[in-house]
C-alpha cells in the first residue's frame, strides 16, 4: 500500500466515522435557545409575593429543545402542584392529581410533544434515594412572562417539577423544596 492511497483510505475513514458520530452521538447534539420573550408589564402587586415572575422589561430565552436524554439525564428538580393547577388539568390526561402521588411536568424537549405521557421516569437525588414518577404535563419551554403563564418565565430547558410526593419519596428536608440538582432516566 502506497502513502498515498493509506492517506485517502485513512481520509475516508475518519470521515466515515466522524458521521457516524454525529449521526448517533448524543454527546455532540446541544440545545441552544431558538428565540426570547420579553417581559411585559404585570398588574399592580401581582409579583410581590412571588420572586418567579418575570422583570419587566427584560428577556428571557425560549427552547423547544431539551439535552439529550441518558439513564442519567442531569435535570434540576423544582415544586410544582398539580391539584389545581392555574393552567388547568395535566396536558397528558386532562385530569388533576394529588400533591401525594409521584407526578411530574417535563421540559418541553424532554416532554416530547406527549411522547412521554403516562410514561413512568426514575428520578436520583444527590443523597442517593430514588423514586419512580408519572409524566403527566409539561413545563413549557417555549412561551412565558404573560398573563397566561402567570407572568413566569419560560420554564428552563432542564426542569423536572415534581410533585410533593416526589420530595417526600427523595428525602428532601422541605425548607430545601424549591431547585435540587438532580438525574432522572425513562423506565
């Protein structure tokens, strides 16, 4: 074999294989925002009591993409209802659920159009405990800080909302309920 053809063969080989990575290789695909919403103006004393509303004004970013999911996905955990929801019943089954049971809300990325509906997830706090879940809504990545979303911002591209039931199962103290640094993977 000559120089000059283990180049070209050596050429075509990587290239061969860096597609193939790329093509398969969740470790290369990224989520950026794909846009911004700007805060409006909110009703006298409507965020007073409620440090998650948006800041007039401001911009804040929106995806329709999540990172890829792994068996150990990283997510941040935050509070979430789902008894009688502002937005109305859980998009997965039109229904209420009770702060006891383990539900979740997923990223819109995650969330999957729906796709993962009804679907049970394994969700690892940082002390080791874990608690299987039902997706049962989304947490909407793409829109936010209007009267309909409560003036809050787009929910994060990484958020996992869990119920009551789910921080109870995790052995999280309550004066910690509000963001956990946490890994959830699908059953």
């Amino acid at each position: 074999m000559t120089m000059k053809n283990f180049s070209s063969k050596s050429f075509l080989l990587m290239i061969l294989l860096f597609l193939t990575i790329l093509s398969s290789g969740a470790e290369l695909k990224t989520c950026k925002p794909n846009g911004r919403v700007k805060a409006r103006k909110t009703p006298p004393g409507f965020c007073s009591n409620n440090p998650d509303c948006c800041i007039e004004g401001h911009y804040y970013p929106t995806y329709q993409c999540s990172p890829p999911v792994s068996q150990k996905t990283r997510a941040i955990l935050t509070l979430s209802s789902f008894e009688n929801e502002i937005y109305g019943p859980t998009s997965c089954s039109e229904r209420y659920y009770s702060d006891e049971m383990h539900v979740v809300a997923l990223s819109t990325g995650w969330y999957n159009r729906g796709a993962r509906c009804l679907n049970n997830i394994t969700i690892t706090a940082p002390n080791g405990k874990s608690v299987n879940a039902i997706v049962v809504d989304e947490c909407d990545s793409t829109v936010g800080c209007d009267e309909d979303d409560d003036f809050q911002p787009p929910c994060a591209n990484n958020v996992v909302e869990a119920s009551k039931g789910v921080w109870k199962a995790l052995g999280v103290p309550q004066e910690e309920w509000a963001k956990l640094p946490i890994t959830w993977s699908p059953l």
